[in-house]
C-alpha cells in the first residue's frame, strides 16, 4: 500500500516496463479491477522470482507467469524509473531491454513542444493497422465516454495520436466535470488546451463514442440523404418542364407555319 509514487496512472497500459515500489522491476501484464480488493490494480511480472503468486489468487487467474513471478501492487505503487540504481536486483539487465529503450526515448526531458494530432493519428496507423479502423471512428470534437477505474466519464476528445509520455495511441478528452489530471500538458508538453482538472489521456481502447454523437451523426446522415433527394426532384421537375416548353414552341411554330 504505501506512499504514493505515481499519480498519473491513466498512461499505465499492459506490456509497460515498471518497478514495482520502485525497486521491483517487471512488467505489467494485468489492469483491472480485481476480486480481492477495491479499486482498479496492477498485475505485474517480475523479473525475478521475489513475488507472490503465478497470475492468480485465490483460485481466480488474471494473468500467467512462473510461479512466485506474480505480484499485484496498485497503480499508485508503479514508477516508470528504478528509485534507486540496481534497485531490485534489475537495473542494468532491464535497461538494455527494447521495450524499455523505446520507453525511455519517448519519455526523454529532450522531447519537448507541441505535438500535431495529425501527424500521430497518421503514423501510428500506419504501424499499427489492427487499430487504425477505430482511430479512424474517432475525431476530435467528438462526444465520447472514458472508461476506467474511476467508472465511465463522458467528455470532449480533443487529441488523438502518440505521445512522448508512453507509446501507443493516446486519446487527450476534455472530461464534462473535474475528475482528470491536467489540463492537456503532461510532462512539458502540451497536446490540447483544457481548464486544470479537466484534462485526461488514456488509452485509445479506454474511449469509445458516446451515444448521442453516434445519433447526432444518424441524424445528419439521414438528413444529407434527404436533402439530396430534394434535390434530384428539383432538378428533374425543371427538366420536365423545360422539355414540355419546348415542345409547345415547336408546335406553335409549325401551326403558324
């Protein structure tokens, strides 16, 4: 239980590099809720066999690991860094690991500025297809619902792209009250403008469209479609009309002649 070390839960995503009490390094292979306590928890691989369980407890599997592998520790208790140099008997094996080298190149103190949603919708599609179909059926502005262990919470989303705080696609939503974490700036950078408090990112399989949108958008769409039946009648009707003009001229025309 303990201290506090991390506050900005939400960025946790399954298969992130992380030290358990900032000692333990591993890997997280479970968020959720669980059924031995309240609130949203962490199931993590260590990397040495100093933990608790294989995945499950008490009868009840979340995760699969070697025996004593498996600890669960809540969000609050993960750090993204060792808080101290070979902490938990993992600094220099873990270091050299990808994922971890990926991790740390994104959250650098050197990467800093303004990120363009555009640009990030776009290249992550472009490596990640399995998702590009759902990032795609989202664009900012849209109503859409957060889900999380804070239950569902309806807002605006204002980003969706990669971030430099964690990889994957990320979704920026302005929440309707202030329930969130920021105010579009995580670490230095901002990637939307929202009141304190307001602002949260999660991931992008966190966020769905909210149901309204989905009418709204029903709406609009049928409206279109009408619309544009209209206008074919119209237009038809004065092609009709044209036609039959012409034909009283010419008959006139030749009784005349």
């Amino acid at each position: 239980q303990g201290a506090v070390l991390t506050t900005d839960t939400d960025s946790f995503i399954i298969g992130q590099r992380v030290w358990v009490g900032g000692l333990r390094p591993g890997q997280i292979a479970y968020i959720g809720d669980t059924h031995f306590a309240p609130g949203e928890w962490a199931g993590v691989v260590l990397d040495e066999p100093n933990g608790k369980n294989d995945g499950s407890v008490a009868g009840k599997r979340y995760f699969q690991c070697e025996a004593k592998k498996g600890v669960f520790s809540r969000l609050t208790r993960l750090t993204r860094e060792p808080l101290a140099a070979g902490g938990g008997g993992g600094g220099d094996s873990t270091a050299s690991t990808p994922l971890d080298a990926s991790f740390r190149s994104l959250t650098s103190p050197a990467r800093s500025g303004t990120v363009s949603p555009t640009h990030s919708v776009q290249s992550y599609a472009s490596k990640s297809p399995a998702m590009a179909g759902k990032a795609a059926s989202l664009n900012v502005g849209d109503r859409v619902i957060v889900s999380s262990g804070f239950g569902s919470r309806p807002g605006i989303l204002k980003f969706i792209g990669e971030t430099q705080f964690a990889s994957g696609t990320w979704c920026g939503v302005q929440l309707d009250e202030a329930s969130g974490k920021n105010d579009g700036t995580v670490e230095g950078v901002r990637y939307f403008e929202c009141p304190a408090k307001y602002g949260i990112f999660v991931p992008i399989a966190k966020v769905t469209l909210s149901p309204s949108a989905r009418k709204t958008s029903a709406r609009l769409s049928r409206a279109g479609s009408k619309e544009s039946l209209n206008s074919l009648a119209t237009m038809s009707s004065i092609a009709t009309t044209a036609t039959s003009r012409l034909r009283m001229s010419a008959q006139v025309s030749l009784t005349a002649w």
